[in-house]
C-alpha cells in the first residue's frame, strides 16, 4: 500500500478509536486528566518510550473517562493500566506489571490486571486508534521528509502538546494531524507553496477536508505557536486567540490513595464495573 491508499483506510477507521462524548467535558475531571497524563509523560520519558505509545495510553485514559465514572482513588492506578497495555502494544521491550508497581505506587500486579479487564471490556478489545502522529508521519513521507529531521522532531512535540490540551480531545485524528504537520511545518516557513498544494491535494484525495485542516491550524497556532501568523497567501483573516486552559501541576509525592477492588470485581460474563470498587 502507498501512502495514499494507508491514509484513505486511516480517514475510514477512524471513528472506532475515538474519544465519544461523556463524562471528559467537566473542569474537575480536566484537572484530574490533566494531572495523570503529565505522570504518563513524565513515566514515558524516564522509560524511554517513544511518542505512539504515549498517545495510545492517552487515547485509553480519555476513552475511559468518557465511558465510566472514575472515582479519583483509582484514576492513578487507570494510568498506570493504560500506560502499561499501551506499551504492550507498541513497545518491543515493555515493563511487567510487577515492574511498574514497584517503581510507582499505589496499586499492585493484582489490581493492575483487573483494571486491565475493565479497559478491554469498555474499549471492547479496540487497542490500535489512529493517532496524529501516523498522519503526520504519512504526509512527511509523502514529501520526502525525514522522519529524525528537527523539523519532524518539532512536530513530535507539537503532536504530545496536542493530545494534553482537553479542548483538542474529541478532533479527527486526520484533521488535527494534518493540521499538526502543517502548523510545525509553517513556524519556520519549512514548507512552499508548491509543497503546501501537494499537501492539500494529498488531503482531498485521502477525503479530508481542507477547510477543517485550515480551521484546526488556525487553532493550533493559537494555542502553541503564539508569534507564529497563520500564512496570510491561504488565509486573509486574522486569528482569534483560544487560551490553553490551566494546568495543575502534579506532585510525585502526593499520590493518589487506592483502596483494591473488592471481590465482586468480576469477569464472569464480562460484569465488570468500576463502581464495586470500594
């Protein structure tokens, strides 16, 4: 398959992998949100794991909060699950469940595995989203751009602050990817005009739209390229500011209390609730 052929496929599949609208919208399950996706990214790092994964384990967390209701004395040990099964996935040499727990506590490999059930239930065994990053990653293909250059380098971190900012939680992985690209791309005018033409007609023919891209980018340069102007030869309007909504910071040392999950936490015929949590 072409590049071209992998993202009309990603554009159809999409949907599946997708955070659906729920419980994620409220500002205190933001703060809760925004405090464990920064442990993931600071886990990730300190192991050593490459970008994909961190967004797969974000993609399970958000998926989650949108499905049930996490009570906050297990929203620690949820990240920890989710980081550890998206490692699974994509990693080659991912940490056991014994390891993690000996490095970060509060949970053990016991409770670890249950919620490893929950997930797979609620998730339905769906553990391969699309993310931005492939997107990005196709359309620097697509134009011959290597993929350890500093401008794809530039992307990677534009792609991780993306996918903490809850305001970007429910978009396209295609639109924000491409828009992702394009926005790294701009801010140090690394794309010309022919290249830009050739990025949009690769879209269209992919069946995404060009007038969402170019809405996304607008808002993605608002959001993390403050002094970057969106290019005035595809846009005559100005930009209308987005302020990133504010973060709180999290301690290492303030770890969230977790009490196990009691002995009705069961899979006989896939009951499992995160409510028989006591």
């Amino acid at each position: 398959m072409d590049n071209l052929e992998i993202l009309q496929s990603l554009v159809r599949t999409e949907s599946a992998g997708m955070v659906r609208i729920g419980s994620v919208g409220t500002t205190r399950v933001f703060r809760s949100r925004a405090r464990h996706l920064h442990w993931m990214l600071e886990m990730s790092a300190e192991l050593d794991f490459c970008t994909e994964t961190l967004l797969l384990a974000f993609n399970y967390y958000d998926r989650m909060l949108a499905a049930r209701h996490i009570p906050s004395r297990c929203a620690r040990t949820l990240a920890q699950t989710c980081l550890h099964m998206a490692a699974k996935v994509n990693e080659t040499e991912p940490l056991s469940r014994e390891d993690i727990c000996k490095r970060w506590a509060p949970c053990n490999a016991v409770q670890m595995k249950k919620f490893e059930l929950l997930i797979l239930h609620t998730l339905r065994w769906r553990l391969n989203p699309k993310t931005t990053l492939q997107v990005a990653g196709l359309l620097a293909r697509e134009l011959g751009f290597n993929m350890s250059s500093f401008r794809m380098k530039f992307v990677d971190k534009l792609v991780r602050l993306a996918a903490l900012e809850p305001s970007l939680i429910h978009s396209r992985p295609s639109v924000l990817g491409a828009a992702l690209f394009l926005s790294g791309m701009n801010a140090f005018q690394f794309v010309g005009e022919d290249q830009l033409e050739q990025v949009e007609d690769f879209l269209s023919k992919a069946n995404i739209q060009t007038t969402a891209v170019r809405e996304m980018e607008r808002k993605i340069s608002s959001l993390f390229c403050q002094g970057y102007s969106y290019p005035s030869t595809r846009e005559t309007h100005s930009l209308t500011s987005s302020p990133i909504s504010d973060v709180e910071p999290m301690s290492m040392s303030n770890q969230d209390s977790f009490q196990p999950p009691s002995a009705s936490f069961k899979r006989e015929g896939m009951n499992l609730s995160v409510e028989n949590i006591n």
